[in-house]
C-alpha cells in the first residue's frame, strides 16, 4: 500500500484523472496550493485524450492545441493567490490556461495575525459516456499541481448516481458551494462558473462513492476543515483532542509523515495522557523542520528523515531558478491504533498550528483494522523493509542534527508582500494603440511605490517598480493577459510570481492570434487533423515525425485524401470526434493554411445524419 520502491504502489497523477473506459471529461474542479502553468496544461493531455503527463505529447504544441482545446471550457483550478509559479519560458499556450485559474485569496485572521492558506489538494470530477451513463471521481492528495519530485500520498475513489442520498457525500458538496463563493464578482465568466459548480453539486446529492477496498470496506469520512460552519473541526477529532475533550485520545501506536511541523502540535502528541501499553510514536519529517522541536517536545517519538543521497538524488531546476533544488518527503499522513482499530488520515494537512487551526485543507479518514494496516506494517512499507535494513531510504535521527534553512525568513518576508498585494484591489485596461499594438494600464488601490517589487505584463520583457499606477505600452496582441509576473527581491534572494489582475479590453481575437502562432501553415494544420482523427495520439505522434521526415508535409496537398478518407471512417464510427475540427476552421480564416476544399468538405459530413453539427 506505501511501498515507495513497489510498482504496484506508485501513482500516476494522470492517471488518477484520466476517464474510466468508454467515457470522457464533463467537468473538472480541482485545487491545490501552488500551481505550475505548465503542469495545468499537462493536465489537460490527461483529462482530454488520456495519455500520460509525462508523455512526449507534452512537447508536442499542436497536440497540446487540441488538448487544451477539448478541456478549457470544463476545467476549474483553485490556488493560492500568489502562488502560481512563473515558468522559466512562458508558452503562448499559457494563454488558454487563463480562465481555467482561479486564485483565493483569503482574508487575514485578525485574531493571530496571518493569512490563512487555501491548502487542499483535490479533485472533484464528472464523467459521462455516449449511452449517457455519468460516472464521478474524488481525489484527494498532498501533491500540489506542478513538476515538484518530492514524495507524496493521494486517495481516490469513484463514484455512481443512486436513489438515495448518501451522507458521506455532503462534505464534498459543503467545500464546493465554499469554492463557489470564492469567485470574485469581477471574474471573467464568473457567473458561468458559479453556474458549473452549482450544476454538479445538484448531480452529487445523488451520488454514492465506494471505496471498493478490501482492507477499508465502506468505512471513510471526507473533512473539509476551514469552510466555515459545513468545515470539520479537526482539533475535536480523536486524532488531536487532549484529555480535557475525549479519553479516545489514547493510543498504542502513532505513526505521524509530515513535511512541516509545529512544535505545539508535535508536543501535544507527546503527551504521557494518550499512551497505552507499549506505546509507540514515529515521527517522519524533513531534517530541516527539526530546528522547530525542542528535545522535550518530541522525547517519545523515534524520529526519521530522508537519508542524504535519497534527498540529492535527483536534482532538478527550481521554480526560483536560483539553483538546484532536492526532493524531499511532501506527504501527509496520521496512522492511529488503538486495540484492534486503525484510522488512516491521508491529505494536505501538516502537523502544525496553521494546518489545524486556521488554514483551508481536505482531508480523508479511513478505518480499518490491525489485521489489515497498523504501525509496523506501515513501517515496514515506507522503510521497503526493516527500520535498520540496508533498503531503507529514511535514516533515524535526532534532534540536533536540523539542518537550519538559513533564507527560510527572507523567503517569508518576500511571500507575505506578494500575499498583501494579492488582497489589495486591482484592475487593468487594454487599449490598442496602433495597429496590432496596445497598451496596458493597471491600478493597485492603496499601495506604495515599492522598487523591490516589480511588475510585468505575461510574457513581455517590460517591468516596473510596483505603484499605484503602471502603463505598459507597445505591447503584441499575444503579450496581452489576466496574468501577471511579480517579483519580489531581498539582496541576492528572488521570487517569481504570477498573479492575476482582472483586465478589460481583451480583444476576443486574442485566443485566435494563438491557435494561429501554432497552426501557423498548412503542415501544421494537416497535423492537426491528424491529431484529432488518429486512434492513437502517441503512435500518431510517430507517425507525424515519420511524414515530416519523409518531407509530405512540405507538399501538405498530398496529404489532403489521407485526411479525407479518416474523416469518412470517423464519421461513420465515431462522429462527434469531428466536432473538435471545428474549432480550429472558426479560428482559423486563411486559405493559405485551410484550404476551401477542405472547408466545403468537412460541412458534407456535417450534414450527414449521423453527425451531430455544433458551432
């Protein structure tokens, strides 16, 4: 079950969402903390043609067209206002990932100071097939949605419409009528969104989801916590309460994998008032988090890191671009038994006090038995074997040996001003100027001028100190967008935002000026197609490298009775596919690159019975 070195064990993020067989994508409502642009697009090859993320598809801008294409309009991500990541090399297709992106930005607790974090990592999707079946899906991780290696836990489970209403569904319907009340009013189709999300919250009251698990059976508890009055109360769960709430509290064993930590929390599972006979705590953390534990706080626990050469084996570029970056352990998950019980709590929440106390997060319980899971089981699997085996990729540890993070301060200093600035009022205006250029005006309502901040438009090399007001001038069509970059600078340390500012003035071209970047020629557009027709996207894949090898696509007129005799085949077997042709003739008005022929002839098939025509 957490075997790190079985196959059996790993997930693919992809393929957690990828549709059930015979069915597609109807709607998709995700969140996560952080958010990488290009994981989003990633997404998309998953969710609308059911390959891989990682495939070389990926790399593919016309395959990618027309994954971003079929998914665009069904998709929603929530995140953390400012923490979308800013890619190294923004594509043009970023631009399409645009009205997928919803940014929250949740208002500060006057009471202790800080903001909490919008920190769930979920998914809440809707399937449907052509004998109008609905299947759904509920995902549940401690990934958030970008490149990131570090390990991590998920937990999904599917679900069918039944005559009843199931309870254990509610919380997921409580945390999306609380993501509904999260789209601003100003939004771009904000209204059309709250619209989507309320249409599936109706179709979840009748929807039962099943586990289908040996060891768990039906026994699980979906726990919203930070939603308001629908939220769970996790303090008052048997896994945190103290003496003064529950005598549950008591416990044989504790098993406890979290990447940050509290030393509160931390302390208050050391408690001597939780222990039963022979009593054991494990605590799985980064070596970087024991500075946070004084040696009393933890004095009951084994602890245990990541060993160094798992932490630097594989080293990549950060989204800071400042270096290299480690992997590290990301998951979280809390393993109690008590007796002959078990619960399992898997999901975004860390062992400390803003998780608990104040930040929006999802998690999932399960109970099962010690038969099936308990502590040394669950051990034995995270340490592919035993605590002191040669396999076993965590080392035990001991207070003293925290490696401090000497810019983890800075780092928070930086964060926190782009958070204020997330919160604060803004508004931008595009007007064109000259021919094909524009100008952007944006305001910042109550902030200082501040030249350790800078602003640029998305994917133009422009930057301003951060002001109230900002014009930005001469900029292409394809430079214009509700996203924003931000950077924010202490000395020799930088980060690198985007933030999203709500912009009238748009040209509705805009989306056209990019399907025109990237089927910019008739070998691109017989690509295209060919994507869309294909059986198989990777071996389409192949077989697009072997034509342009072969150089048929500089005489793309050849190919023009290859696409026609496909188009007739999928017309009589699966004729909605050609619905997705459309998009690109309505983008699309050179005859250069779409020949009238093709035009004249793809509207026969339209016309045809057996295929449904849609504009």
């Amino acid at each position: 079950m957490f075997k790190p070195n079985g196959n059996e064990d790993r997930r693919d993020y992809g393929q957690l969402l990828m549709p059930p067989d015979g069915f597609r994508l109807e709607m998709a409502v995700g969140t996560t903390y952080s958010l990488d642009l290009e994981s989003l697009a990633a997404v998309a090859i998953s969710l609308g043609i059911s390959e891989d993320m990682d495939s070389e598809l990926l790399q593919n801008p016309i395959c990618m067209l027309h994954a971003l294409q079929k998914v665009s309009d069904k998709v929603m991500i929530f995140c953390e206002a400012g923490q979308i990541k800013m890619p190294e090399n923004p594509s043009v297709l970023s631009l399409l990932v645009e009205k997928m992106v919803i940014p929250v930005a949740l208002p500060k607790d006057k009471k202790m100071g800080i903001y909490p974090a919008f920190h769930p990592k979920t998914w809440i999707l809707s399937y449907y097939n052509d004998a109008g079946e609905r299947r759904y899906r509920f995902v549940v991780m401690s990934r958030n949605l970008t490149f990131d290696r570090s390990w991590d836990v998920s937990f999904a489970m599917d679900g069918t419409v039944e005559r009843v209403r199931d309870k254990k569904t509610a919380p997921i319907i409580y945390f999306l009528k609380f993501l509904t009340a999260q789209i601003p009013d100003d939004w771009r189709e904000a209204a059309g969104k709250r619209s989507s999300i309320r249409g599936l919250i109706r179709e979840l009251q009748n929807v039962s989801f099943s586990l289908d698990s040996r060891e768990f059976g039906e026994d699980f508890e979906v726990l919203p916590m930070g939603i308001g009055k629908y939220g769970y109360d996790m303090s008052r769960d048997v896994l945190f309460c103290d003496e003064k709430y529950t005598a549950d509290s008591t416990f044989n064993e504790l098993v406890i994998m979290s990447p940050f930590l509290s030393g509160s929390i931390i302390e208050s599972f050391n408690q001597n008032y939780h222990s039963l006979t022979e009593c054991k705590r494990t605590l799985i953390t980064r070596r970087s988090e024991l500075e946070k534990l004084k040696p009393e706080q933890a004095d009951n626990f084994d602890i245990y890191v990541l060993r160094d050469e798992m932490v630097d084996g594989e080293d990549y570029l950060s989204d800071e671009s400042v270096g290299k970056s480690r992997q590290d352990i990301h998951a979280k998950i809390f393993l109690r038994r008590k007796y002959a019980d078990t619960d399992l709590y898997v999901g975004s929440m860390n062992a400390s006090h803003a998780a608990l106390h104040n930040n929006v997060e999802m998690m999932v319980r399960l109970r099962t038995k010690n038969r099936y899971l308990n502590g040394e089981t669950f051990l034995k699997d995270i340490f592919c074997g035993p605590a002191d085996g040669d396999g076993n990729p965590f080392e035990k540890v001991s207070i003293p040996d925290a490696i401090p993070e000497k810019e983890e301060d800075r780092r928070k200093v930086l964060e926190t001003k782009i958070k204020e600035i997330c919160r604060l009022n803004k508004t931008a205006c595009a007007d064109e100027t000259d021919a094909g250029k524009y100008c952007v005006r944006i305001r910042i309502e109550g902030v200082k001028k501040d030249d350790s901040i800078m602003i640029a438009p998305f994917r133009s090399v422009q930057r301003k100190p951060l002001n109230e007001k900002m014009v930005f001038e001469n900029l292409d069509l394809l430079k214009l967008s509700e996203f924003y970059e931000i950077t924010a600078m202490d000395e020799d340390l930088k980060l690198h935002r985007v933030i999203m500012i709500p912009t009238t003035g748009i040209p509705e071209e805009r989306d056209s000026a990019v399907v025109n970047s990237v089927v910019k020629d008739r070998s691109a557009f017989v690509e295209y197609v060919a994507y869309v027709l294909g059986d198989n996207y990777l071996s389409t894949l192949m077989e697009e490298k072997q034509l342009q090898e072969s150089g048929l696509y500089r005489q793309s007129g050849d190919a023009m009775p290859a696409l026609y005799e496909k188009m007739l085949r999928v017309s009589l077997e699966e004729p909605e596919r050609l619905n997705d042709i459309r998009y690109v003739l309505d983008m699309i008005t050179d005859t250069d690159i779409i020949p009238q022929e093709f035009r004249d002839t793809y509207e026969i098939f339209c016309k045809t019975p057996k295929i449904p025509a849609k504009s």
